[in-house]
C-alpha cells in the first residue's frame, strides 16, 4: 500500500534475515515465540493510520458517552463475575479494522469488532522495532502512534500497568500463564514495569487481602493487570482461590467489567461509518437470503473462537432460543487482498491499541496487524502459509 516501501521490502527480502529476525525476536523476549510471525511488516499509509485512529478514538466515545447503552451492556455481565469497584473508564481497550479496497481503489477500514481489555502492549513495539533494525528499513518509518516515541510509550505504558504502586505490589494475572502462547508478552511486560506474572490459581487470599508468593514470601497485591479471561476461566472450570465478587483491597488495570462494557455487545448500538451492519440473532426478524455475506458471532468469545463465516440456514437454527441473545449476525467485511507477497496477494487486519490511564485522556499508542490468505486471519485458517501471521504496521508520517 505504500509502493516504494513495498518493493524495496520485497527486493531485499531473504531467508536469513528472517530466520534472523526470529531469532533476535525469541532472544530479546527471553522465550520462543509459539504463533506465527509474518515475513513482512504492513507498510500503511499515513491517511490510513489517521483514519483508523480517529475513527477507533470516536468509537469508544460514542459507546462511553451513551448511559442506556451501558445499563444495558452491564447486564451482560456474568452475577459470578461481576466485580465490585468499576472504574469510570477502560484503561486499555483494543479496537480492530479489516481493511477493505473501495471501487476507486482507494482503502478504506471496517470494525471487525473491539475489546476492553488488554493486548499485547509490551510485545508489539518490539516487533516492530526488530522489523526495522533486521530489514534495514528507513528511520523515519514510525509504529508508534499519537506522537509517542519509545521513551514515552513506556513511560505511558509502565504507568497505566502501576499506577501509584510498587512494582513488587503489582502482579500480570493470568491463568496458567507459561502454557499461554502470549506469553512472550507477559515476559517483556514483567521487564518493562518490574511486575511480577502469576498464575491466577496460585493467589492466596486474607481477608480482603490478595497475596503472592516470591521468594518463599509472601508479598501484598495492590494493583492487578488483569489478563484473566473470562470465557477461559469458565471453559477451563478453574477452581479460584477468590471470587471476582469479593470486596478486596486491590485496584485493577484494566477492570475486568470493561471485558463485557466495550465487547461484540456494542457493535449492534454503534452508527459510524466504518461500522458493518450488525443484528443481534433474538432480534432479527428474517434470516438474509445472502448468508454466504454474514458473519455469525458469539459475544464473548476470544481470538475468533465461535466465528462462521458465511453461515447456513442450520448454523443459525442450531443456536438455541435461549441464547440467541449471546449472537449478532454482521455484515461481511471483504478483505482486500492488495499486499504483495511472493505467494500472492494477502489480506490485513490492523488493532489500533488504546491507553486511557486515570485522569489522562484515551490516546492511540500503538498498532497489531494480522495478515493472512485464509477465510479469517486466525492461525487456523491459514496453515502451511508463508507471509502470514502476526506483524506490526509501519507508516511514513
């Protein structure tokens, strides 16, 4: 999408540099990465970028701004998690735009859909940065956004995670974190902010006290960086030395109510243009003659689990009566499939990452890009493919 970068990219292109840029990759995380790295950035256009970030920025806006919408998105909140204490905003939320090419070939980007909740904050720049270094790309290609340099997007990011504590004081929780194929992450977050990861089955609890082992001590949780899912805890049936009702002494970051608040809930209730048109299944009165233009979604789940494309007639019928309120049915995003790659063209799906710290203000920070060839982005859908996978978006100011 930016010619001249991607020809000089692909021009230079070898095996080794990129078994070199994953070797660097797994040295500086200090562990392998499991999922799949793309062989290439995606080179977006500055406008592009622009676009995505502001449109991601009024997005969230316009849900937190709308009091009935979030009666009723609290709702959805489980009773068993439902935890007391909600802050008055997400501290980090995650925003995804499928790109698409419009009939005068310009491109233009649609909601896949969003999540207040953490993603990959920590490992993102650096693979990107490494995409630089390795490749030998022009200093002035950026993958940092609202005017952040390396420096500040710490600072922002160390800041979100602590708040006011001592690292010591705060843990990244998460269940059964060293078989978690984000872990890498985990690893550079505890690098980045002094935390310490624990699994969230290890925590012991006094009174309204959390606490977790290091050293054979037992040090006080203040503040939580909670990457706990939901969907997971109850798939799993993870038995928790704490209930998500307690009243406890701790503060959250983000607060795991705005995993429900700014969900696949919210698509249905949001006008923009670059949002699809987005029914829940309770509410639809006909199924579309077009199915195969559809997507059915269940709400709350994670990394594309649940998703069918292009549906049938008996996939909708399956649903029961009872849950039919857990589904939208959305309009089909058609990827363009513009990158050039040795194997052909390949789709993108960009994240716009989103920090919004207490008593700051929500800014864009940084971007994940998924490429693939496959019916969805997944690693599912594109297996035994080359160029594919995670990447970082790079653009030219």
């Amino acid at each position: 999408m930016v010619p001249h970068l991607r020809e000089y990219y692909n021009k230079n292109f070898t095996d080794e540099k990129y078994r070199l840029f994953l070797r660097r990759l797994d040295a500086t995380c200090g562990v392998q990465v499991e999922f799949r790295v793309s062989e290439t950035p995606f080179f977006i256009p500055s406008q592009l970028m622009a676009t995505m970030s502001q449109a991601g920025h009024e997005i969230i806006m316009q849900l937190m701004n709308n009091a009935e919408y979030l009666r009723r998105a609290a709702e959805t909140i489980p009773h068993e998690y439902h935890v007391p204490n909600q802050t008055p905003q997400p501290v980090f939320v995650a925003v995804d735009f499928g790109i698409v090419q419009l009939p005068d070939g310009s491109f233009a980007p649609r909601l896949i859909e969003l999540q207040g909740f953490p993603t990959l904050f920590a490992f993102q720049p650096l693979q990107s940065m490494l995409f630089k270094e390795v490749f030998e790309l022009p200093r002035e290609c950026r993958y940092l956004l609202g005017n952040l340099d390396f420096e500040a997007y710490t600072l922002l990011f160390r800041n979100a995670v602590l708040g006011n504590h001592d690292p010591d004081n705060v843990v990244l929780l998460e269940l059964d974190p060293v078989r978690q194929k984000t872990r890498p992450d985990f690893v550079l977050t505890d690098r980045l902010c002094g935390t310490q990861t624990v699994n969230i089955r290890d925590v012991v609890k006094q009174g309204r006290q959390l606490l977790y082992w290091r050293d054979g001590t037992l040090v006080p949780i203040h503040r939580i960086y909670n990457r706990a899912i939901v969907d997971e805890l109850i798939k799993s049936e993870a038995q928790l030395p704490f209930s998500f009702r307690d009243e406890l002494d701790v503060e959250w970051a983000g607060h795991p109510n705005w995993f429900y608040l700014i969900s696949k809930f919210s698509l249905p209730f949001l006008h923009h243009p670059t949002v699809p048109k987005t029914i829940f299944l309770d509410q639809l009165k006909s199924v579309p003659d077009d199915l195969q233009n559809w997507v059915l979604k269940p709400l709350f789940s994670f990394a594309g689990s649940g998703v069918i494309i292009s549906p049938e007639q008996a996939d909708i019928d399956a649903v029961p009566d009872r849950h039919r309120g857990d589904y939208v049915l959305q309009e089909r995003v058609e990827y363009g499939a513009f990158i050039q790659t040795p194997h052909g063209g390949t789709k993108a799906e960009v994240r716009i990452m989103f920090i919004w710290p207490e008593g700051g203000e929500l800014t864009p920070v940084a971007n994940l890009v998924r490429m693939g060839r496959g019916k969805m982005m997944g690693v599912d859908h594109n297996k035994n493919m080359a160029w594919v996978g995670s990447s970082a978006g790079l653009y030219v100011p």
